[in-house]
C-alpha cells in the first residue's frame, strides 16, 4: 500500500485557498466533494486523516458579498467567522454522505505555544480520529492577528503533523511542486521530485505568493517541509487538482516534490518541535562557521563564545532564531540568557563568564536539548 515510513497511519492533508476555491472566488463544493471522497478511499485502506483547510476567508467573502479580499483585520476576521461556519458545513454534508462524521478544530499560536494548551490540542486530536472522526483544522483567524501571516496555514499543517506523530504531510496546492526556477517565466524549468535536505540553495529556489485569495508561497511550504524532515515526516507538495492524488501520494507515486529525510537518519525529539514551532521568535543569535559546525554537524549546543551577534529584546527563556553569518535559519531554541546580558557575554568562554555572572556558571546560551536544528 503506503509507503509511510512511521507507525501511526495518519496523514495530514493540507488545502490551500487557490485550491479550494473555483474561478469566481467561491468556495469550489465539487473539488471538497471530490477530496472527500479520496479521504473515504484512504480511511478504507485503515488510514487515518486529518484536514487542515485554508479557506474560511474566501468562503466568507462570498457569503458576506465582498468583491475582492479586504484589507483590514476587522472586515477579515469577520469573512472568517462567516467563511468557517461556511466551510465546515460543506465538508460535514459530503463527509456525511459517507457515514463519517466531521469535526471542527481551530488554533491559533497561544493554544499550542503553552504546554498545556499543546497536550490538550494534541489530546482532542487523537481522540477525535480513535472515534472515527475526521477533523478539519483551520486558525482562529477570528481572535487572531499576528496569524494571518503565518503562512498560509503551512506551518500550522506542520504543526498539526508532529502534535499527533504524522507519517505524511501532503499540501495540496495549485503548482505542481518546487521546481529549480520559476515555470511561470522560465520555460527550461524543471520540477524537482525529491529533497532530502532544504538548504539555503534550495531555498532560493522559492518565489512568493502567486495568488489573490491565498497568503502563502513556495516559500513558506519549504520553511514547513525543512522543520518536518528533522522530526522524519515525509512532506509532498503537488497539484492539488490532479485525478486521484491522494492515492498516488500514499503509493509512493512520483507525484510533486517530495521532501524525505535520508534512511537512518536522526529525528528531533516532539519536545523541540513545541518550542521550534509553536512559539514565536523574540530574536536572533548569529553564530560564527565553527559554532554553526559544532550546532549542525555535533550535535552542540549554542556557546556565548560562538554568538557573534545578537538582535531583537528578549529574555531568558524566550525562544530566539539561530542563523549562520550569512542570515541562514539553522534553528530555534529557547535561549538562557536575556539580550542584554547576550551583549555582555557573546564572543566569551563560559569560565570567563562565570567570574562576573557566577549565577550563569556553566550556562550555555542554548542547551540542545531546547534547540530544534532543522
């Protein structure tokens, strides 16, 4: 059947706005009932999915009247209360058809950055799909500001993906996949079908967002596939359109690109994820090349001696960015030291620190093990 490389059958699904809507910007009923339809088909196979669908703001616009997507959070947020409602009764109606119920769960970043909040998201999740259900996962785009830039819901897919120990995380998009230049204005453009590591190369390869209705691009569905490949979920963006390409994906087919971490690789721990994922960074450390090696190919924590330079005010505690000399993300950590006591010790030796800030002997600025290196 699968080729799934984990043990827990579940597949996460995620549909972006331009996919899910038709040509006058409404909420495409054919293509949800056509997607359902592939999701009956997996579940038969002893799969379990669960739907994270963009959308609700597109729905909404075409349920309030709205010409053309507004632009002030007021007006969104209310085209997604409307667009939600909206969206989950078309996938309750269809998902009916077939004997399955629906459930409706939404997040925002405050419900999975505390701990708690996490286990509970996490504990709904499961317990939804042991009862048969298949939930259908969107923002709270309603209470939320900061998110309607989070990416498309990408990285809330990915998120949703390591909570509940996914095996597969497929976006269903409107292109094809990544490819290693921009098809729309380069036609020697070639679809690159397999990624086993997103690096700064491969990041360049990414344009922005192509369409009216969605938030996302390229982009941000790399930023989700790299933070997937070191939790060792398999990532597949491809055409969400195409005839049965669900049942491809599973098989294993050459379909988009898929992003599959090396065989025996290692595997971040879910741990790392909560604070690499969920929170949001409050800064940056940037590493010179031997710390940036130490991190990457030691398994390292992050040194103050190796910290080169610092940005953005936070305190110990909070979760920062750590990035190579020339701004490439390497990963993510809960720092032990605030920014202004970084510009004191960045560049120096823990022995060194330890003589004028004996409470912070033996402190390294990240522990790895509260550091996600992607």
């Amino acid at each position: 059947m699968a080729d799934l490389s984990g043990e827990s059958g579940i597949i996460v699904i995620k549909i972006g706005s331009s996919t899910l809507v038709n040509a006058s910007g409404g909420v495409d009923r054919d293509f949800i009932a056509d997607l359902c339809a592939q999701v009956v088909s997996l579940r038969r196979q002893g799969l379990k999915v669960v739907i994270v669908s963009s959308g609700a703001a597109a729905a909404g616009m075409e349920r309030l009247g709205f010409a053309s997507r507004p632009s002030d959070i007021p007006s969104l947020q209310a085209c997604a209360a409307c667009g939600q409602a909206a969206l989950t009764e078309v996938y309750a109606a269809v998902l009916a058809q077939h004997g399955i119920p629906c459930g409706q769960v939404l997040l925002t970043r405050r419900d999975v950055v505390d701990r708690e909040g996490y286990l509970n998201a996490r504990n709904t999740l499961e317990r939804l799909l042991d009862l048969g259900v298949v939930p259908v996962v969107n923002e709270n785009d309603t209470v939320s500001v900061a998110e309607f830039a989070f990416g498309d819901n990408d990285m809330l897919g990915a998120i949703v993906a390591t909570l509940i120990g996914a095996d597969l995380y497929v976006i269903m998009s409107d292109i094809d996949g990544l490819y290693d230049a921009n098809p729309a204005t380069n036609p020697t453009a070639k679809l690159i079908s397999r990624v086993e590591r997103i690096d700064a190369d491969v990041m360049r390869m990414a344009g922005g967002s192509g369409s009216a209705v969605g938030t996302g691009g390229m982009t941000t569905k790399l930023v989700a596939a790299r933070a997937l490949l070191a939790a060792g979920i398999t990532t597949v963006i491809c055409q969400g359109r195409k005839a049965n390409v669900l049942a491809e994906v599973v098989g294993g087919k050459s379909v988009g690109t898929r992003f599959e971490p090396p065989a025996g690789s290692s595997h971040e721990s879910p741990r790392k994820f909560w604070i690499g994922l969920a929170e949001v960074p409050q800064g940056t450390l940037t590493l010179d090349e031997g710390a940036c090696a130490a991190v990457v190919k030691r398994g390292a924590s992050v040194l103050p001696v190796g910290v080169i330079a610092t940005d953005g005010t936070y305190a110990a505690g909070d979760v920062v960015n750590v990035i190579t000399p020339d701004g490439s993300l390497i990963g993510r950590g809960t720092v032990r030291y605030s920014s202004d006591e970084m510009v004191r010790v960045r560049g120096l030796k823990l022995d060194v620190i330890a003589r004028f800030m004996p409470e912070k002997e033996g402190q390294p600025a990240i522990h790895r093990d509260e550091l996600l290196v992607f």
